[in-house]
C-alpha cells in the first residue's frame, strides 16, 4: 500500500441517505411530440414562412437534448409537408473532433440519423463569412446553411455554463456558435466568456440579417429532462422573445436543493449532459466558471466518470478536485483540447488529482476539505448535473432533508456500494 491509498484509508465514509427532489412535472409526452411540433409551427400568426420547392436546413446540436430524434423528425416531416425540402445540418461549433464525420457521429449517438429524421444530414467545417458585425467582426457560419433556401435554427434554451446574459444557451448561441462551426465559433469566443453576453448577439443578430433564417425553434425542459414547451419564432422575434423563454428555462432548472457541502460527488460528466461537462448553475460556480453564479457550494468536488456518449471528450474535469484513473484512460485528448482551445476555456481540462478507485476518490476529497464538521461530513452525490431528482446525502444532511418541503427521503441510510475494486459499479 502506498502513503496516498493509506491516508485515503484513514478516512470513514459516512452512511448515504437516497432522497428524492421535487419539481414541476409538467411535460410533452413522447406520444404527442410529432403533433405538438406541427402545432407550434403552423400557428397561424407565424405566417407562410416556409416556402415550396427550397431547400430547408434544419440545425440539431450537440448537446444531449430530450426527443431530439422526434423533434427532429417532426421538423423535417413539416417542412416536406409544406412542399420543401429538408436537410439536417450539425451545428456544434468545434464539438465532434472539430470534423465533419465526428459531428455526424456525435449526433448519430442521439438518434438522429438520416433514417430517423427522414431527410439527409449534410455535415461538413466549411463555412463562408456572410456579413460583418456591427464591430466589424467576420461572420461565418456553416456553408451548406448559408446556401440553402432557408435555415430552421432549433436548439434548447436554458441557462449557459459560463456566462450570463439576455442571451445564452438557445436561438442566437445556436446561430453564433453552433451554424459558425470552429471558425465561426473561434472569432465568437476571441476575447473569453467575460465577453460573451455582448458576442452572441452581435453575432446572432448579424446572422439574421444576412443568412436565409427562416425560422427559430426554442426547446424547453423541464427539471427532468423532459421537454415540456415549444417555441418557434419569426427572425424578427428572435431578439425580443428569446430572454422571457431563457427565464422561464431558469425557473425549470434541476438545482440541488441544498445550500453547501463538503463535498459533491458526480458520477459522470460529458458533452451530451453539460458544455461544461457538468453544469455549474447546478453544481456550483468553479475557478472554471468565474462569470457564472449559483448553485451548489461545496468545498471539493469529485468527477468518477465520463459518459459514453461524450466520445472521451473530458470538458469540465478541470472543475474537480479528484477523479478517478477509469476516467482518466478514458479521455481523448484531441478532441478535448480542441473544444478547450476554441472556447478559450483551457482551465476546464486541467487534470485534477487521480486516484485509483472510486473510494479513493471520495476518500481524499473529504480528507482536505478545510473547516465545517469532521464528525458529521456534508457529502452529496448527484448521477450528473441533469439527473437530480434522486440523490444521496449523508447522515448529517438528514434533519434538513426532512424539513424541505422539496425533498423526499426515500429510505434509511446505508453504507457506500463499493465493489471489490473500490469502484460504484
């Protein structure tokens, strides 16, 4: 045994209590997403927005967005509906490897497919300025969009990662960003996320005036990650109604119910789940994030593991304290450093101390956390930062769970499930 696993062993877990967190359940069944799609674009005050005989690209990110697949789908259906003809174009900035296949690939991952969408998917890096900002910026976004008889931006609206603003993650990210792919996106982010809440709508509304924008599409979820509201917007909207539908996105977040911790445990972070890996609105701002507030504040934080779907791409793991050599052997570095040099966020992709097991893990975050009760450990364990409704607590959060009118306890506390390699499963 080595002096680390030693002093790892030194310290005692406390019991975890599974506790379950309460939040508006309204949502669109997966039945009834086809039919509330074609609902919200054939609203009668949206006008013939979409003309016969042209060819319409639909936008589809690569965050891990509920019923993509069927949104997607649905759009396309609409859009042949109505005489056009639809294409589905990847918008993710510099995500999937910075390449046209990764980016395919990325969102075949989420099921959208040129089988499941009914129509092609044409993905490709190239992009062509299409007008200048009124900073004198170069606009560019994907080529294939700029060149189509029209462009369906649809994405998800809710809080960004790392900054905040009238604008953040949504329409007018999805037109800077997303259609700017690495070129675009890399102008975009020049000056760091302390300028991006100017950036984006420069840039967004610079879009809407000089590409085939058609029509935006907002996507709401509610705190389970179900969608629960549509939105499509005229270009000339866009900048109005966008911020009311980001608050209302705010008031849905899936926040942990509890002020502090020592310590915060995240099973897994990924592309798919936050920008961030983990978003920071949940889990709490980090040296990371400093142009973000809010959520959890805790004294350490642990990472245990990347999602499949994330493809290695390790974003985020630079907000931990420890994490585990599983994840650590899992993350591909290309494609990391490339998302972290586009955004200009290369402190999320610091490595932060790691130790062979999941135990280990836990053990020596709790170990150097500074001040607060040793006795009575304040940890909280999350699945990730968009999965929160069932959690685990330690023993000493117990009196306050019970008192929350939010939180439901779900059972008498009970040792950590290690298996014989230290490891959660």
């Amino acid at each position: 045994m080595g002096i680390i696993n030693q002093l790892c062993a030194e310290v005692e877990l406390p019991r975890m209590i599974r506790v379950r967190q309460l939040f508006d359940p309204s949502r669109i069944r997966q039945a009834g997403i086809h039919a509330a799609v074609f609902q919200e674009l054939s609203r009668p005050e949206l006008g013939a927005w979409l003309k016969p005989g042209k060819r319409i690209a639909i936008t589809c990110g690569s965050r891990g967005v509920a019923n993509i697949a069927l949104i997607t789908r649905a759009i396309a259906d609409f859009v042949k509906s109505r005489g056009a003809k639809p294409f589905v174009i990847p918008a993710m900035g510099s995500h999937g490897g910075a390449t046209g296949e990764g980016q395919k690939a990325l969102i075949a991952g989420y099921g959208v497919t040129e089988e499941s969408a009914g129509c092609p998917i044409v993905s490709s890096m190239e992009t062509v300025e299409i007008g200048k900002s009124e900073e004198g910026h170069g606009v560019r976004i994907d080529r294939n969009a700029a060149e189509a008889g029209g462009i369906i931006v649809a994405g998800r609206i809710k809080p960004h990662t790392d900054f905040h603003g009238p604008y953040e993650s949504g329409i007018m990210k999805m037109m800077a960003i997303g259609l700017g792919k690495r070129e675009g996106a890399d102008i975009c982010h020049q000056n760091g996320f302390g300028h991006m809440a100017r950036m984006v709508p420069l840039f967004g509304k610079t879009i809407i005036k000089h590409a085939p924008v058609i029509l935006g599409f907002g996507i709401l979820e509610n705190a389970y990650g179900e969608t629960c509201k549509f939105a499509a917007l005229r270009p000339g909207e866009i900048a109005d109604k966008e911020p009311a539908l980001l608050e209302e996105a705010r008031s849905h977040l899936p926040v942990i119910r509890f002020k502090s911790a020592d310590v915060l445990v995240v099973d897994r972070i990924g592309k798919d789940i936050s920008g961030d890996g983990m978003d920071p609105n949940i889990t709490g701002a980090s040296p990371c994030s400093p142009f973000v507030s809010g959520g959890l504040n805790s004294l350490r934080t642990v990472i245990l593991d990347l999602t499949p779907e994330t493809h290695g791409t390790a974003m985020g793991i630079g907000a931990a304290h420890t994490t585990t050599r599983r994840l650590f052997n899992k993350i591909d570095y290309e494609a990391t450093y490339v998302n972290a040099v586009t955004s200009r966020g290369i402190d999320f992709v610091r490595i932060p101390c790691i130790l062979d097991n999941d135990r280990e893990a836990v053990q020596l975050a709790l170990r150097t956390c500074i001040g607060g009760d040793k006795d009575k450990p304040r940890i909280i364990r999350i699945p990730d930062s968009l999965h929160t409704e069932t959690i685990r607590i330690s023993e000493a959060m117990q009196e306050e769970a019970a008192s929350h009118q939010g939180i439901e306890i779900l059972g008498a506390a009970e040792e950590w499930p290690f298996n014989a390699e230290g490891n959660l499963w």
